[in-house]
C-alpha cells in the first residue's frame, strides 16, 4: 500500500527554503550527532533535553530566540585555570619584562616574592598584594597598547605542563556545547572575574564570542586627548570585580535579560546560577567538575584558584547539572 | 544585436537563493527608496554614500558586517527632549505619586520646587538636588518593580505640548536610518546619557533596538537575598554617568569595538562623535540641529537641555553631518 504525502509542490519548495536559510529543523533533530567530545549520560541528555524543550516552537517551555541568551564563565569552563589563572601568568611574564625599568621591585613585595617565583610569599601579600600586581602590569597604557600586549603574549607565552600556547588549552566539549547553542539561535556570553579587555583580544578567535558579548572585571579608563588624537588611557584603579554577586549585577548592567542557560565551574559561579534559575520558565544551570588529573587537573574544595565548594553543594540540592570531566568528556583540549 | 548573458542556470539558482536568504544584494541597490522622511539634501546623501562605500564587496571602504557598529545617543537624538528631558519628567511625575507618604518633602528642597512646579528653584538647587531626585525616585526597589513602574509610565503619561505618549515622540526619519543600517548589516546602539534601566524598558519595542544593545547611566546594584529568592536592589548610589567623555569610556567598556557610524544631538555627544572619527577607514558622524520650532522645537547653544555648542563648531571644522531638522526631514513624529 502506497501512503500519499499531503505535501504540495509549494510547501515542499517552502520546506526547501526554511531549511536552506536556516537550518534549523535540521539542527533539532541531529542531537544524536550533537556535542561528539561529550560522552553519553546524564549531563550532555540534560543539555540535549533542555535545548530541545526551549527551542521547540509551540512546546510548554518554548523560548522565543531573543530571549535564549547564554552565559559562561570564563576560567575553568572554558579554558584551564590551572596551575593559576592564566591572566595571573600573564601578569607575571609581564612583570618580568618590565622589571629592568624597576630596579625597586628587587626589594619590594610583591614584586620580590613574583620575581623570585616565590608563590607563597606572593599569596601572603593578599588581595592588597594582586591589585599591585594587576595595575602594576595593566595600567599605564592606552586600550590599544593593551590589546597588543596581549596578543602578543597569547602569541608567545606557552603553558608550564602541557607546553601548548594558553589559547589552546580551552576545552573541546565546551566550543561544542557553544557551537551547539549558537546554532539553535542563543546567544553566548562569557560572564567571567577575567578582565574584560584581556579576554576580547581572543574571545572571538578562541570561542566566536564577538568583544560586545565579554563581560568582565574592569579598572578604570580616561578618556584622553593625546597630541590632538583621542585615547582612552587605563588608569591604576579598580573599577569594577565580576565575581559571586558581582556577576548578576554584570549581567543585569551589561545584558539586561536575565540568562535561561548559566556554565561555570567555581564558587565564584554560585550567584549566577542562582540568578539564572530564579527566572521563570526552562533554566539550565551546569558546572564543570574538574576530575581528571590524568588529562586536566583535579580539584574542588580546598583549591586556591577556582574553589567548588558552597556552590557544588547548591547543586545537589537545586538538581543542577555536574559535568564530571573524568567521566563526561570524551576529549580535553581540542 | 544581443547580449549573451554568462549566466548559467547553476549561477541563477545561486543567486536567487542569496537574494532570498539575506536581501542584500537588493538593500544596497536600492538607495533611492531609502530614509522615505528624509528630503533630498546633503544630510541624506551623506548617509547613503557612507553606507554604500562601507558595504561595497571589494571596495577600498568596505567593512565588514561584525564591524558594522552604529551609536546613537537617546534623548533629542531618537527622541525629543524638551521641555525637558523626559526622563526627568517621569522623576517629577514619580515624586508626586510618592509625595502623600513623604510629608517633609513640602518644605525640603529640591523635592518643594518640583512638587511646586518651580522649575527655577529646582535649577538653582544643581546637580546635588538632580541627584536628590533621581535617588528618590529611581532608587530603593528591585530592577523588576522599577521596569513595572517605567512600563506603566510610559504606557500612560503624555507630553504637555503634543499630547502623545513619550514613546510616540520618536523621530520617524531616525527611526529608518536604525532599520536601513541594520538591514546593511549594522549593529544598533543606544550610547545615552540616560538611565540604561529606564531606556530598556522601551528600545525593542521602539526602536528595534534590544536590551543588550542599550549603555546608558547606572546606579549601583545590590544583589540580595529575599525570603529565599535573589532580587537586585536599586540603590541610591550613583554608578556611573554615561556623558560626554563618559560615552567612549562606556564604549569601549559595554561593546568593546570603536563605532564607525555614530549620532548625536548635543555637546554630550562631542566626544563620542571623536572617538568615532578617530579610528581608521571610512566614519560617519552625524549631529541632529533641532531647527523647527513649529514641528518640535529649535534651539542649541543656550539650551538647558540638549545644548549644541561646542559640538556645532567642533562639526564644521571636521566636516561632520548636520541635519537641519526644518529642512531635511519631511516629517518629524511618526
């Protein structure tokens, strides 16, 4: 018995055209072959479902695309912060090769722990100690002197254990998982305590995140006209910290919708996830379980950089979903 | 004698199929349909040639789309902003439905000369009694009660003169320059001096524009824990101002890319219309010069709000677009 489709030779050529533009129903029903590096189980079925619940038009929890927006933290999700943020060694190489201009710093902390690789005696001189070093090393110069110092450094500076360029140490399951978003119409923002005008020289190399979706710590800027050509000079002052509370706050400041689908990895993450989930409607809230000391690296709540500690049990108890790195990903690095 | 064409069926196939996906190709042919309100005038040719010269394939001017940034100031920009920018006439409004449960304001100052309609008292009391007024009516609610209360506002109060909502005294002629940059694929922002919490309220429906593209001036907020559910606070602390140096510095730091097409109106617009035409390639810069007394208003260079001075100047010296409103737009509200 043959079965006759109700399909007309116009609703196929309309058929043809939506798919050709966007995609789209194609991309609904490829999961299977969706996020390769992940392996099968709990945390890539409840990204799988959730994407599938909030994109399927006429569904319960449907989610019109403009309001599909995404939100990651930057070190420890998307790229490794260990043996210490990558910025934090970036501050250092820095610190290095400006200090034949500073003879002082041979004698003054903490800049005589950093020079000396004295890591111990760095994290004695506490926070008072890293704001020095961040402004000692990202102040002084204008916005695009910045950039280029930092691309440069990203060109150069290789990783102590794996020997690879930082950029490349970002994670492959995650590039997939934003890959994976953007193509059922969210927009993904990194929402991290980095800086952001650290970030933005290769945020959109490294994840295709544009430089207006990177939201970060700042200092302040001066807008400044120098020998009749505006600058904007970075100035030795703090401006504003983009971590635990200070990430909703962002969000609101900078995106003003509230996120439905939060990734981070630490304690500095919590508040996010909070906010994210407290919306009404389908919310996703994940973390990145750092499990696997063989490929990566293992640690949680005792961990100086990137601490899971109150926000790992909140997962538990609100049903958010833990990526065991060891377990989940098939891949590391890309 | 006839032209073969080149065109082979595999080629047409392929650009019916470009055509129908993005419209581009049509958009930028078809300049002379384009910005309807506006009349034929230097003002209007300025646009057009700018826009050709940057989405020419090819051409020595060409930009590419992620670089396509445009910002716009709001207030007398997109909107009108007299008798007083209406931001501050919703504080007014707002102060009176608050006043009977604030008794000592009838003999505090500012908030006796507003409740008066003493606008000179109110002047004379200066940016301290400013702040007084937008901390006693923007502050001390959560972000979400504070968009009901704007939403409602807008929704119903009406402009003295023009007897319209606030939201219907956009300008028609800007509202097509916003849709004709995005269809040749510009981004769309609102760079204002504005409350950024108070415009968002409004931009998508209005203008098009979404909340993530909206920098305006903050007030701090405070992320807090109610009966078991995260609120943010607005509090009476001013943040930061979005205003005239400010706006590159809130450039740089929201959107993280230089404009290459910016709109202003006033002096608070001087140094974003700077920073603009300071970067490399072709740039726009363009000022609204509110000449129409009997369709809007005219004024500039004395104006208590939205003065245009040293802006004025600062435009014939380096050739930037004015638009005289009496002469180049053909209607002003839509």
């Amino acid at each position: 018995m043959t079965v006759a489709l109700p399909l007309t030779r116009r609703a196929f050529a309309c058929a043809i055209f939506l798919i050709a533009c966007c995609g789209q129903p194609f991309t609904a029903l490829a999961q299977s072959d969706s996020l390769p590096s992940w392996n099968d189980g709990p945390a890539r079925k409840a990204i799988l479902d959730f994407v599938a619940r909030v994109t399927t038009p006429g569904g319960p929890d449907f989610v019109p695309a403009a309001e599909r927006i995404a939100t990651f933290d930057n070190d420890g999700t998307l790229w490794c912060e260990q043996p210490a943020y990558f910025q934090l060694l970036f501050a250092i190489d820095r610190l290095r090769a400006l200090a034949p201009k500073h003879p002082e710093w041979k004698t003054q902390q903490p800049y005589q722990a950093l020079l000396d690789g004295d890591m111990k005696a760095f994290a004695a001189s506490g926070e008072k100690g890293a704001a020095e070093l961040i402004m000692a090393t990202h102040a002084g110069m204008t916005t695009d002197e910045f950039a280029k110092i930092v691309a440069d450094w990203t060109a150069s500076a290789t990783h102590p254990r794996f020997k690879r360029r930082y950029t490349e140490l970002v994670y492959k399951p995650m590039l997939e998982l934003l890959a994976f978003l953007r193509d059922n119409g969210f927009k993904t923002y990194i929402v991290s305590g980095g800086g952001v005008e650290f970030m933005r020289v290769f945020t959109e190399r490294v994840y295709g995140i544009p430089p207006e979706q990177v939201v970060g710590s700042t200092i302040v800027t001066a807008y400044v006209i120098d020998d009749g050509r505006p600058v904007l000079m970075r100035e030795a002052k703090l401006d504003f910290i983009d971590d635990k509370a200070g990430k909703p706050v962002a969000i609101n400041k900078f995106i003003g919708r509230r996120p439905i689908f939060a990734f981070g990895n630490s304690d500095g993450d919590q508040q996010m996830l909070e906010w994210t989930t407290a919306g009404g409607g389908a919310r996703f809230a994940g973390l990145v379980h750092h499990t696997d000391a063989e490929r990566e690296y293992a640690y949680d709540r005792d961990s100086a950089f990137g601490r899971l500690d109150k926000a790992l049990d909140e997962a538990a108890a609100r049903g958010w979903t833990v990526v065991d790195m060891k377990k989940d990903w098939r891949r590391i690095f890309p």
